[in-house]
C-alpha cells in the first residue's frame, strides 16, 4: 500500500552553483533532506582529502546528494511518456537518488580501507534502522524503505530504476563530474548535462542512448578520463590518501598495543575493538571528529602518531617519486633498509602506490549493465565501445602510475647519516 | 635591512575557481603559505554559517586569502610605474594581503560577538609573536614583521598599502565578493575583476579611479548591495547565527553556574573562564573543534543546550517573522511572557535582530580614506557620490530590516496549553 | 475557428549561446521560423552599427526573436495554471513572440530616423499581407494573423498577452539585455533569468512581481542601466549611427539634387521619391544590400558621399568631445563657421547629439502597464520605484550626456589654413 | 634598418567575448588594425556558411585575427626570456599572427574551391602589394612586410615564429577553437587556454609541451576532435556549401554560355573570365557583395540559378541522407537517371560529399614541424602520438562519412511522375 505524501504547497529552491536551481515539489524529497542522516553529509567532503590538492574542492555530499537526487527528476520528467514510471516509480527513485550515499563516513576510502568498514552497509541500515529517514519513508507504505535500499543496492527487481542510478551513464556520475570540476575549478569535467540528457531513452530495463548522441558520449567518457587523470588521481591527492591511513593505522597500532592515549578516543574504540558498532556511533563520525582527534594526536607522546597527524593537519605531505621500472624489488629493499636504518619507520614514511587497472575502473565494458548501448538507427543495439574507436582506445590503454613517496623535509634536516642521506636523496630527488 | 627571499626557481600554481590559477613567484609568499598557522584557515569557513543557507558556501579563508594575495599581485604589476614602489614594498604588501585574516577564529562575527573576542588582536599576535608566519618574516629583516602588521592594521606610514588592503576599493573586498558570489551560487557579485583594475591608479597616498570609470563602480557598488540583501543578510543564515549565539552563550551560562559538563570544554575554558588565551590555545579552535563539542553537547543533561547543539547541527533552525511596526513593546511583552509561561526561556528562544543602519556599514562616505575619489578629466578629485546619484541614493537608503525568531516546530507540538498555542500560532505565523 | 497545426513528431532544437537550446514543439512555430521574412532577419544586425564598438555584436535580430519565443514558451510553462490560458492563447503568444521584429528593415534606428520608416508598420503588413507568414497563420483559423498583430501592436483585448510581450518585465527586454551583453562580451546584462521567471505571475491582465523578488528585479534594472551607458550609448556607436545616418542623408540629398548616380540605386528608389513601397520592395532591403551600396558610393565622384561611405565602410570614424556647457551657442557658431570657411560642410562634418532625457526612456513609471508592480504580501500591489529607493533613484537622475563629432583625422592633415588649424584642434582636442 | 613605431602612449582595448580583453600597445599593430584591408575582415564571417546551422556564428576573420594576435602577444610575453626573441621579432610576429588571413574572400573554401582562388595567395599581395597595410609594415623598415609574409607562408628562416603561427599548437587554432566554440554556443572546444600556454616552451626551432603537460594536449585534441565532428562537418552545413557552390557553379556556367543576366554581375568578370583580378577588385569581394547578386539572382529568369540562389537566401537547403554502402554504383546511376528524367539537372540537385579522410587533416603526425612534440623529463623529445593512446587512436581512426543531398521538396511536391516520386521518396528516405 503506498500514500504518496504530496505536493508542497509551493516548490522549495535550493541555490546550487552547479545546476544553479534545485527544485524540490515532494513532500517525501524535503522531509528526507531535514532528516538529521542526511544533514550530517553536511560534514562529510564529497573528495575527501583532494581540498589538500585543489583547494575548492570543499564541496560536501550534502550537495552532491541534492545534484543527483535533480538530475534525476530531469531525466524522469523527460521519460515522463515511459509506460512503467508511475508516481510510485517516480518516488522511489527519487528518494534513492539522494539517499544513495547517506552512508558514507568521513574521508571515505580512506577510512574505508584501513578499517574494513563499507559504506553500503551503513546506508542500508539508515534506511531500514531506526532513524528519521526509515520514519520518512515509512510514511510512504509499507514496503517502500525496503525497496528504496533495493534500487541502491541494485537488487531491485525494476532493472531501468537500478541502471538509472548506477551504470555507466547514471545520474550518480553526471551529478560528481559536473561537482567536481566546478568547485576544484578545472574545466575538464564540464560536459553537456542538458544534451546528456536528450540523447537518453528509456529501453525497457535499461537507459540508452540514441545514435546521434554517440559523440556526446564520447565527450563525456573523455571528460571522465580527463578528471581521473587530473583530479582524482593526483599524486599529491594520493600522498595526503596515504598519510590519512598511516594515521589511523598507528592509531589503530598503538590502541592494540596498549598504549595510554592522553585522551580516549571513545569514537574509534568500536572500531579498535573491531567490535559492532551501533548506528548511533557511526553517525557521529564525522570529519569534523576525526579533526578533532587528530588535533589531539599532535600532542600525544607517540612521536610517530604525533608527526603524522601534525603532517596530516598541517599540510606537510609526504614527497612523491615514479617508482623505478628496474630492479624494483632490489631497490626497495634497500630504500627501506636504509629508512630503517636511520630511525624511519617505513611502514609509515615509505609509501607506495600503483595505479595500474585504472582503464577497467574508469570503464568497465562487460556484463549486460556495464556497457553504454547505443541504439542505433537500424534498430541494433551496440555497445558504444564496438562503435567509437575512442572509447575503446581507453578501454585498451594501460597506463600504469606507480609512486613512492617519503619525508623529504626529515631526510634534508637529517644531522647524522651523512652519507645515508646523500644516498637516498639522490637517489629519491634524481630523475 | 631587508634581504628578499627572492624568486622561486618555479613559480608554483594553485588552482583556483575564482581567478583559475593563482600564481606564486616569491619564496617569501611560498613560506608564508606552508606555516601551521596559514594552513589552519582551512578549518575555519569564509562565510560562517552561510553554508547552512546557501550549500555551496563552504569555502574557507584559505582560498579568500590567496585570493586577495593574488588581486593584490596583479594590481602591483599594473602599478609597477609608480615611483614609490620597490621590491621591498612589494613583498609587504603581498604578505599582508596573505596574512590580513590569519586571526580568524571559528564563526568569526557569532564568535567574536559572544566571548569578545577580536581578530584583529590575534592577526597581529601571529604576526608578531611565537609563530612560524613570524619566522618567516623575520627572516626578510628587522622591522619586517611588524610593517607587514601595520599595514593590515592601518597604521603604517605608507598609506598607499594601507588603502590598498583597507578601503572602499581594497583587495580584500574584490576578492570576497567574486567569491562568496561563486561558491554560493549567485550572480550578483560578480562584477569585471580585469577591468576594475584597469581604472584603478595609485595617486600619492591612494587609489583613485579614472573618470572614465565611473559606471565600472556605480556596478561593483551594486554588486555589494546586492549580496548583502541577497546573501550576507539572508534571514536563515541571521536565524543560524542567532542560534550559534545561543548555543555558545547556554554553553558559558551552564560553565559560570557550576554545571558539570559530561565532557569538560578543555578547548573553552580560558574564554569562559574570562582568562588570557594563549596563542598556542587560540590557533587550535578552529571549526573542527567547535563541531565536536556541539556534538558532545546534543548529549547533555541541560535540556537547553542539548536542544540549541542539535538544532544547530542538525539544522532545525528558528523560524523568523518580520518585527510588528506598531506596539511593538506591548507585542514583545506578551509574546515573552506567553513564551515563558509554557516554559520557553525566552533569552534562547524568542530572538530579535535589527538591521536598521545597513547603508552607513555598505558603504561609508566620511572621511578622508573612506569613500571612492574619481581623478576627474579636468585634474579634480571627487568623491563618487557627488558624481553619482546611484551611490547617493544607496548612501541615502534607509532600509531596515527586523526580525523576530522562535521555534516554530515546537509550538506545533505543544500538546498542552491550547490557548497560548493558537494565539502565538496565530500571532508569529500570520501577516 | 482555430485549428492548431499540432505539436512536431519529435522537437527541434536550435543551439543558442544565450539560453543553451532553444525548444520548438508546435508546428505553427517550426513554419514560422522557415518563412522567408523570418529568415530574412539573419541579414539584420541585433545592434545596428555596435559591432563597430563592440566586435562580437555581430548576433541578428534572428537569433533575438528565436530567444524571445524561448523565454516566452518558458514563461508560459510557468503560467500553465492562470484560467484563462488555452491552447489558442498559448499559440497567439509564440506566435506574436517570434515575429514581434519581423518588420525591421536594416540599421533600424538610423535607418528610419532618416527615411521615416517605421518597423512597426512593416511588421503588421508581413504578418496581414501577401506573405509566407501570413499563409502559415492564416491556417491557424480565421482572424488568428489580425491577432498576433494586434498582440504586438497592443491592441489584442487580452492585457496579459499584451503585456507580456510589452512592458517594462517583457520578454522582449529580457532576451535583448541578456543576448547583447554575450556578444558584446561584457558581463553586466547578465542577470538571472531563471530566477526572474520564478518571481513572476499573471495577475489579471498583467505580469506581477512577488514582494520577496523586490531585490531581483532591482538587479534587472540595474543592468539595465549599465548597458545602456557601457554598451548602447556608448559614444563609439553614437558616432558610427551619426555616420551612417549621414551617408543615407547625402545620397538622397544628392538624389533630389538630380545627381547621377554611377549605379542607379534601385533598391533606395521608393524611399528617395517619397512613394509608398511595396512589401516585396521592402522586404530586399536589408544590410547586405546597404552594404553593397555604400562600397558603390566609395567611388562616386561627389567627394562628400564618397568620404562618408568611405568612413562607415572602413571604420573611420568622427571623434567627439563633449559638448561645452559655457556659451554654448556662441560656441558652436564659432566652430561652424570657421569649419565651413575651410571647406568642411558642417552639415556633415560637424554632428551633435544630446542624451539629456535617457531615465524616462529607459524606465518608465507611468501609466497603468508602464511600471512594475510588486504584489506585496499582505495583497497590495504596488509599484516598484515607491518602494524601492534604487529605482526611484534611477527614475529621478537627469544624467545627460551632450557629444560632438567631428573629423579629427581630415583636421590634422590641414595643409592651408594654419590658424583655423590650430585653433580648432586645441579647442576640440583640449579638455 | 629596423625602426619600432613604438609602444602607444596609453594602450588601447578591445571588448573581446572569448579573450575578455585585447589588449594593443603597439603603434604598428594599431594602425594595421585601422587600415581598410584589415577592417574589410569584418565582412567575411570566421565559418563560412555555418550560421546556418548554429545561428550564433557570426563572428567574423576580423574578430578571429585579433585573437590570433592577442594569444601570441601572450604567448611571447611567457617566452619573454628566450635568448633569439628581441623586439623586432616580436613585431614580426604580431604582424603576422594579425594579418595571417587578410587575404581570405568571402565563404573562402566554397569560394576558393569552385574559383580555384587561395587566400594565401591574396594574403601575400596585400602584403606586398600597394596598400595600407603594405604602407604601415614598411614604415618599420626595409624587409618588413617581406618576413611578415615570409613568416605566414613558412618560408621565413626563423622557424620558431613560422611554428608559432602555423602548427599542431599553432595562436592560430588556439584562438579558433575557442572563438568558433564560444559563437556557436556549444562548450566543446573550450579548453584552458591559460593552462595550455604554460605548458609551452620555446625550443630552439619549436614550440614543445612538457612532459606534465600531456593531458591537456590531450584535452585539446579531443577538443577539436569535437569540434569538427559537431560543427565544422555538421551535415547542415555541408549542404548549405554544397548549395553555396551548386549557385556559384551556375551563374559561372550560365555566363560562360553566353547568358544574359538582368543585372551585370561585375563583382564576378574578372573571375568568370578566367582574368587575372587586381587587388582593388579583389578587396570588394566580402560577403555583403556575394548576397547583394545572390538576392538578384533569385529573380533571374533562369530557373536553376533563381532556384539556387533563393534556396541558400531563404535557407531552404537540400536534405541528406546516409550513402549506401553496397551497390553504390549503381544505386547512385538510378537515382541520378530517374532525376534526371523528371527534369531535376543532378548536377545540381544530386550532390554528394565524402569526408573520409579526416583523421589524417585533424591530426597529422608527419614531418618534423607536423608534430606535437613533448620535451620529456629525461631530456628525450618525443612526439605525443608515440606516447599517449588517445591521441594515437584519433590518428587510427577511419571515420568517413559519406552523404547524399537531395531537394526533398521537390520531390514531395511532384504532381506528375507518380511513380518515380514513390520510389525516389522511399529510397532516399528510408534508412
């Protein structure tokens, strides 16, 4: 049984810098906005540690989660004729569209991985738990949270909902490349929303894209490229990634390890525990918190911990190098050895990373859903990669961007190990 | 004696939405960025809470003060003729204009206002005390520190600087104009940055505009009108100030009566305490910090305060209506009363702000540095409200605006007291 | 009896730097545009001889009126709930939107302030006469031409169609303010059109502005204001219609004359002989043709329409000072006659113009449909300049702005006459 | 002898859409902006036809040339410590990036294509020749307009300024890519120009992209990769030059056979009678000539030209469709006999055109200058096909699209010829 809530009297508008008006008409859309779940992505950046890199890059997923939930009221309103969208449909998707983050932690990846916790899991507890979301959308109907968490979590059996929200070409996307590029200030994301839009159809259960619109695409796809290469993956964006971890794994470390921190860090304890955390804990952390903690941990005794968090809070990110192609693990062995040697604990000071799979993250052309079909006048309908010889040329590229990265400042203050030192800044600093 | 820091062998590039690329030649500039105490203005928002009104305001008084760095740059390489102009002036100037808001605190005007607090002091604390920003400058010579000081607080000798970062036409404002405009998402202030800088000249011992560019201010003087009635005085954000005020004053309200706080304010206590801060204490209350206290105080016993935390974090703010013109005191009398007889402390619940004096604050006409001289073609020197009738009639403007602030959602849950519901209901929601 | 052709298969869209994409459904309005007198505005300028000023102002009075139609068929959109709107009503409007220019003949002010020709007449004979046009609306049913007319002459009894092509908010001005201003390249005209359409309802017979718009529409006459004295009265532009102006004037001197043309300039015929011309006459005079001819008269043997043709073609232009406000007469005289004394003939080579009564021009407050009106909260409509002291303050500058013009170039290469010289050159240089 | 003109007193601005400003501060680049060969560019629009299409392309070579000269003055001012560069061969190159298309004509490829005309050829005479532009660049000395043409048709021996202007990163597509992009209103050639000039180096010979800079070389290929797939070879574009040659071809073919025109095309002789032109003659030739005969043209008594000619006027263009790809030898004889057979001349009725070659003009790899060169970190150079997949892949690509143009019309109109007109209907629409 489902009871829509509504019309608003009049619409609500929110200003965005990005689609310059949000138009909010549903009761259901601005009750779930004034939830406390969602008004706490207010406090959650939408890149993480990239405001190190390009400083405008602020933006929360508070915003972005407003963006996606607007593109996809456009994109229904165009498919409006579509026999199967009824205003049912039309809420649900709605609603998954600006929820479909709300579970996300601070510095998500980040935090992500040092401590095995998966945002998906957490937004579907907000959905389905006990908190003002579920109350909202409870209102619609029995049923309707559990639905709203299947389109997200793509289990849904309406495919057209699910691929809306999450494919190649989905409204997720659309809404960070545009975010993205405005507020880190580059130009490379900003493609053609509007014409976007157009050259979509609704194709039974899945979005495709008419022929004409086949180089849109195409300009798209490149502006993705562009945005990964430039923004997303920049080294210095990767260095402050790893120096976030390092902190919270010596944290972590140290919390194992029986340490006495000056003041209990009673929000991480669950997770040092690695104990269940209950909702109510984990939607108090927020990166305002884990600056709170980390302003804390400049003071602690660790040195370690101490010099990573001030690093981390002051700015002064690890220096970073292209890892060498030959002898690597010889090489390795001895940059660490040396470290060691010195006092450095390369666990924490010599870091790498390999960038090496990007093509197949950035596109993946397999699986019935993966792809962006193109429907074609005759009929056919082609995946865009069997079409374009762009598309495909990144599909194939294998570029590969592989770094070390290490205290410049530490080994260029260092008094002892002269020759030690000569050693490895030469060998770190050379080209 | 001064001794440059000289010229990068590069120069460095931020990435900037605003100016696109903001460029950095300097050693000196490039330091002063890289110090603890520049870095912390990260965590501290250039607009307060307009974020909580206007969501892509989250950018932070690090981007506005490279952005005055950077129009001051470009106008000294416009002035470069100027016979008074050396290297050394230069650098100074470039510093202050960096370092002019590095004694922001978190909130600055809610902040300053409830714990009398003033930036100004602490800008020159970090400047001249035990710092980093002032390592840095002394390294450029003796006296250094406290010109680039003086400047930023007028009292330099050389009032070109001075007018240059303080005044109807300074740097400061340029910048934050184009930026709030941008990250906010409005149009309004967006005036012609490259040729307001064309019209600019220095003239002894201040920035006198070109008649021929008249029409260039009469804009940019309505661009500012319009973003304080657009923006910096929009009602919601005076409403989230209001009620940041309020948080802050119950939090000393509570500390001064003896209230035993579940977790103690260690980052407050010197200001509620009424005692000298020190600097070390004062450069670690940045944003972050008063976030996790007002998440801490969602939990308290004091029903106030938990209330003002959460509405504050979660952003339920107070509702505002405009003040009544007639009766007023007889109208407030009755609505406090009526308030406090349900239980309602007024001092945190029925709020009042007054914006009657705007015009004189938007742009003041008096005194010798304070207005905008047009270099007439006949060799005069006007000021531009002679000239023109639109920025007199700005100045002639008296537009006020009172509001009136209570919690709405309360009153519609009262689920006793039928009369004085309906008759505040009634009284605070009509018009 | 009205039939509506019906909506096109599938939209069109036209690529507009101004409003993005420009939307055509109807049928009615798709023939429009592909009528022979539409497409003939593609070869009249927007902006008569501004691009002379202003060298991207080259934008047509085609592309203006597809802009007009947009804002219009967005307006209407917003609208869709007003009474008293039909079908019919709706297509009226598009109608009368698109072809409201349609009978600008070529540099349209110069042009008929010389001939006295007025577009408003063309354009009620293209759409009622012999016409591709009138075919397509005369499909539309009975009396559907005499409509659109009277709409645009604002005759048609319903005000609200009147006024929303006609008025001080109508969507003439808003395309124009918007579309100039891109091409141009100045910033000043570009206020925010979708949040304008938002302020805006049909009340009765007229367009009204929500009280909380008051600011929005205070920005809207502001650029009003600014591109009136930076762009369309810039002195640059004034010169080259005082030119142009100057060019049609001697050849129909020359012509009544009984002057021999080298080429008989047919195409000007009707209009030097005073007779009335026939529509098809008419609708070949465009700015392609004026153009031929001027090149033509480069090379007539009568020196005067030679050099004046000459100077439009390629950019010569007078130069001007302003006018002096002491002894003006004398002044003048002086100058006339010591010009005609060296051959100059003043008619000519010695132009004025006086912009003293521009604020009533540019907004009117008088009058019914003349102002805006804002319907304030508590249900009073009022207009805007008594509420607003920014407008009021427009309403009341009497800014004048007296030129003269004169040929700098032909005064410099003087090699007789030296004190005539002389003394013209310091008093027209000197200020 | 060389002999600067030197620098202005004051510098002069243009208004420029896509630069913001133009800035002049050379006396020599003022007066050629100011002679009649420079001014005439404003009457030959920068895309030829392809208003038609997008209707905001109205720009003209007069605006693209100042552009071209403002990136390079930019552009010399970044390379300003290059030890060759001195002031001449700054004023060289300024010139040059000016003047490079002074010689075009009007629709220059249709144009040139059916009159066998090269505007480099007229750019040299105007140059060289007697005119005001030939009198302006001497005044600098003996040998100056010699290297400015020199420089412009690659013959000048410093091969750095010829690389400036003519290039895979030549001032010249930098300001056309952007210029084209911004008129007709669609973002995909807008990359960063700011960026792209930093990543530029003189070397020794050649301009050169550091190795960081490959992603936006990247960027900027795609961009124009667009471009030409979205604009320049827009299908309605080739048809309105297909139509613009069939007229040409007509009135050429009528007057070589002896026809007699209504009114003498004059402007034509000299190239209808295979004569050489003279530069006079030649400098008429703008697109308001062209127009002028074209619109006299559509009431000749020939029927073909009439036809021809109102068609482009009126803008009632040829239809096209995809070319078969089986059988096309004999699919292409049936239709031009049918057409025949109804009367329709197919030469110029049934046009076609074949753009198959494209990647090979859009990028060319070869030759030493053909090149984009990256100066990699370690001192190599090496072309950026080698190293970057994408750009390697447009190289690849074997895009050809081939179309049929067809006057549907007609066809729809036929009374007669039932038959016939259902087969060519079916055929040529059908897909």
């Amino acid at each position: 049984m489902y009871t829509s809530r509504g019309q608003l009297s009049g619409s609500k508008v929110f200003k965005d810098p990005v689609h310059r008006y949000i138009y909010v008409y549903d009761h259901l859309v601005w009750e779930l906005i004034n939830t406390k779940e969602f008004q706490r992505l207010r406090r959650i950046k939408q890149l993480g540690t990239s405001f190190l890199t390009f400083h405008g890059a602020e933006h929360t997923r508070f915003h972005h989660s407003l963006g996606v939930y607007e593109i996809a009221r456009q994109l229904i309103d165009q498919f409006h004729e579509y026999p199967e969208w009824d205003d049912r449909n039309r809420e649900l998707l709605l609603a998954a569209a600006l929820l479909h983050d709300v579970g996300h932690g601070p510095f998500s990846h980040a935090f992500e991985h040092v401590f095995a916790v998966r945002h998906e899991v957490w937004t579907e507890r907000i959905i389905l738990g006990d908190t003002e979301v579920n109350k909202v959308l409870s209102e619609m109907g029995v049923g309707f949270p559990e639905e709203v968490a299947a389109i997200i979590n793509k289990t849904h059996p309406n495919r057209l909902l699910v691929n809306i929200l999450s494919s190649q070409l989905d409204v997720d996307r659309m809404d960070y490349l545009l975010r993205d590029a405005h507020f880190a200030g580059v130009s490379y994301g900003k493609f053609d929303l509007e014409r976007m839009l157009r050259v979509l159809r609704p194709d039974e259960d899945q979005v495709v894209v008419k022929q004409s619109g086949m180089h849109t695409i195409e300009d798209y796809i490149m502006r993705r490229y562009q945005m990964y290469w430039q923004v997303y993956l920049h080294p210095a964006t990767r260095s402050s990634d790893l120096l976030l971890k390092a902190v919270l794994e010596r944290a972590q470390e140290l919390y194992e390890s029986g340490y006495a921190f000056e003041m209990t860090p009673k929000h991480f304890l669950p997770i040092f525990n690695h104990e269940d955390m209950t909702l109510e804990h984990y939607l108090k952390l927020d990166e305002t918190i884990v600056y709170f903690y980390f302003q804390e941990w400049m003071d602690e005794v660790d040195p370690i911990l101490a010099d990573l968090a001030s690093r981390f809070v002051n700015r002064r990110l690890l220096k970073y190098k292209n890892f060498p192609e030959a002898n690597r693990v010889r090489y390795m062995d001895r940059l660490r050895s040396t470290m060691e040697s010195i006092g450095l604990p390369t666990r924490y000071y010599l870091l790498e990373d390999q960038l090496s799979q990007l093509p197949y993250d950035l596109y993946k052309g397999h699986g019935k859903y993966e792809g962006i079909y193109l429907q074609m006048n005759d009929g056919d309908r082609r995946e865009i990669s069997e079409v374009s010889m762009l598309v495909q040329s990144i599909l194939n590229s294998r570029q590969s961007d592989e770094k070390i990265y290490y205290p410049e400042d530490v080994l260029l203050n260092l008094k002892d190990y002269a020759s030690e030192k000569t050693w490895m800044l030469s060998t770190l600093r050379g080209e």
